[in-house]
C-alpha cells in the first residue's frame, strides 16, 4: 500500500523541478505593480511654448478661470469641499506630471531650432527641477519624434541632445521619462532599449537610469499581423524600462477610419485597445494612462461650462475603468481633471475606509474580501492620498492604517 504523504511529498519535489523555468518567468514577467506613486495626469506642452515656470503659469490660468466662471464651475462639480481642495491643488502642486512635446504638437520647426529648443527646454527642466521653495511637477519628461523611418533619426537626435544638456544641468531621472510615439513594432522597442543603454554609457549615467512609455496611436500595436496582442509583447521586449502605456486617442481613431467628430476617448474602437493594453500590462509593473479630449475649455461662460462637463465625464468614465492617469491638453482641463478625481475618491472613500478595517481587524460583514480586493482597497485610498484628494488623519480614523501601513497591504 502507497504512503499518501510520501508520495504527495514526491509528486510536489517533482514538480517543482518541472515548472522551475515557468515559475522564474513568470516572476520575472509579471513582478506585481510598480510601488510608488502614480500622476492622475500628463500635462502636454509644446517644446517652444516650455519654460520653468509653465506649470506655475498653467496653475495661475486654471485658478483664473474657475474665478471667471466661478457660478459654471459650482453646476460642474456642486460641492464646496471638493472646489476648495481643487484651488489648493492648483496653488500647490497645479501638474503632477509634465511632457515636453517635440512630436505632434511642435510643429512648423528646422532642424536648428529643433536642436536648439532640445538644449534650452533640457536646462530650463533642470531649473525647473532646483527651484526652492517649489520646484517643478513630482514628474516630467519629453515626447520624442517617432522611431518610423521618415522621423527616426529626428528622434534620436533630440533624445540625445536632451539628455546631454539635462545631464549637464544636473537635472534629475528618478522621475524622468521619455514618451516613444507611433509605435508599431517589437523592434522599435528593443531599438529604444539599444539607444537608452547606448546613450547611458557615453553620458556616464546609471543602467536603467532611462525609462519611457510607450504610447498607443496605431492598430499595429495592439494587433500585430499573426493575429496576437502586439503590445504585450512589446511590454516584455522593453528590458524593464518601459513604465507605462498611453493611449493615443485621436491617432488611434484615425488609423481605424474614425470619422472626425467622431473620435473620442469613450469610441467603442477606444475601449477595444485599453482593454488589451489592460490586460497586457496587469501584474507586469507598467501602468496605464487614458488618452485626452481636445474639447477645451475656452470661449464664453456656456461653452466653457459644456467643455468642464464633457471632461469632468471623461475623466470620471476613465477612473472608473481603472485608468487612473490621462492626458490634459490646456490649463483649462486642469480644474476638472481634479475636481473629478477628487469625486471618484471622495465618493468612495467612507466604504473603502469600513472594508479595510473590517479585513484587517477579520471581522464578519456584508463583503466577504479576499487579500486581492483588500490589496486594490489599499492602494485605492493611497491613490486618493496622493493626489491629495483624501487626508491622512481620516484614513487613520478610518481604517487604523497609516499610509505605510496602506503600503504594506497593497505592496506598493
């Protein structure tokens, strides 16, 4: 007669040995989410409108025109809270993350100027980067032209005659990125890792010092031509460097024959791609970011309040849909990218709050939450403390977690 335990204890040494090289790939692949914190937005700015101060400059001109329509802006968002917390973002820390735009928004440029705004843009980020009281946003970087060939060298022109003068300017990488557009192939990623690990070595900067994201415009790159998920893929080919994917929205419409009026962030072809780049970066460590609406918020009271609300939307449509960073064209977008995010947390806050006590205390409710839900509940009210829609002192009350606490708990 067998030894059930002796045979278990076999099986599971056998085992083991099989699946050793599919456990360290997967550990590997899909270390679990990136730890620290992610921007609620990504503000674009054309390379030859940058200077150091233009995040302070986008915060004075939202906070103005919550003034001017302040009546339209109580019908957007309705709670006082919530404006008050948003003028105070605006006056703290107006963008969280900032990109330099050398592609589609810098237009009409020789190569000289190009060449000459990739040096005066790099020290002005730096300065940006050493102002006290307050520097800069928390996160910043540069879109470089495409790795297509018509844009190519272009772009690695710019990239390199940045991050020279960057380097030179003593700017800081920790929370540095550069945005690779237009992508369309596995190779133009390794491509991207070659000329990161090049440039690295010549500058005498750290391994891994550059980083880029990867941004979603065409359908080659969430379907590749054997009919596979493209863009995962591409996740795996970035060496570890790749940090997030962005969605592109109206290149993406385009390119799948979207009529005009028609291109939106919310466009069923738009669902179809974040779904796949959802699933493609779960688990990996690369984080998302939803496309923008070039609906902006200028003209008369009217127009202005229907572009908050068209906004306000958007950004709430996204949140919901676990796409918890987007892009923000004008200084415009900027009072209801927060005041939505704010709502999307504060709305949510109290039960998130009630559950986590209830798991960690493992006290019977209603919800019966798993350690993955207790783990999305964390890094939800860490998400909500950093960009300052939630308050330390009522997540304490609240659950009796710190934010380290939070931390440990979301493994982040």
């Amino acid at each position: 007669m067998i030894d059930p335990d002796e045979l278990s204890a076999r099986l599971a040494t056998e085992l083991d040995e099989r699946l050793a090289e599919a456990d360290a790939a997967l550990a590997s692949r899909y270390p679990g989410e990136r730890p620290g914190r992610q921007p609620v937005h990504t503000a674009y700015v054309p390379a030859d409108q940058y200077a150091a101060d233009t995040a302070q400059q986008w915060g004075a001109q939202a906070a103005g025109l919550i003034d001017e329509h302040a009546d339209k802006f109580a019908l957007v968002v309705a709670d006082a809270d919530i404006i008050r917390r948003v003028t105070a973002k605006l006056r703290e820390e107006p963008v969280e993350d900032l990109r330099i735009d050398f592609e589609d928004g810098y237009v009409g440029h020789d190569e000289a100027a190009e060449d000459d705004h990739a040096r005066t843009t790099a020290h002005a980020l730096a300065e940006s980067q050493q102002a006290e009281p307050d520097p800069g946003p928390p996160f910043s970087g540069i879109r470089i032209k495409s790795f297509e060939k018509p844009t190519r060298a272009r772009g690695v022109r710019t990239l390199t005659r940045f991050l020279a003068a960057f380097t030179e300017a003593r700017g800081e990488l920790d929370a540095f990125v550069v945005t690779l557009p237009k992508v369309t192939s596995t190779e133009q990623v390794a491509a991207f890792v070659h000329a990161a690990s090049t440039i690295e070595d010549e500058l005498g900067l750290a391994a891994q010092a550059i980083r880029f994201e990867i941004q979603v415009e065409t359908p080659q790159s969430v379907l590749g031509p054997d009919g596979t998920a493209l863009v995962a893929r591409m996740v795996h080919a970035s060496g570890g460097r790749l940090t997030a994917l962005h969605y592109g929205t109206y290149d993406y419409s385009a390119f799948c024959g979207i009529a005009a009026a028609q291109q939106s962030l919310e466009h069923p072809v738009a669902d179809h791609a974040k779904l796949v780049m959802q699933a493609a970066a779960a688990g990996t460590g690369v984080r998302l970011s939803d496309g923008s609406t070039n609906v902006l918020p200028v003209g008369d009271g009217d127009s202005v309040h229907e572009a908050w609300l068209n906004h306000h939307r958007l950004v709430t449509r996204s949140l919901e849909r676990g796409f918890y960073q987007g892009w923000d064209l004008h200084p415009g977008h900027l009072p209801t990218r927060y005041a939505a995010t704010y709502a999307f947390f504060r709305t949510s806050l109290p039960r998130a709050l009630a559950r986590l006590r209830d798991y960690t205390d493992q006290r019977s409710s209603g919800i019966a939450d798993e350690p993955a839900t207790a783990r999305a509940l964390a890094d939800f009210v860490l998400r909500g403390l950093d960009c300052g829609a939630v308050d330390a002192p009522e997540v304490t009350d609240g659950c009796g977690l710190d934010a380290a606490g939070l931390r440990a708990l979301a493994r982040r």
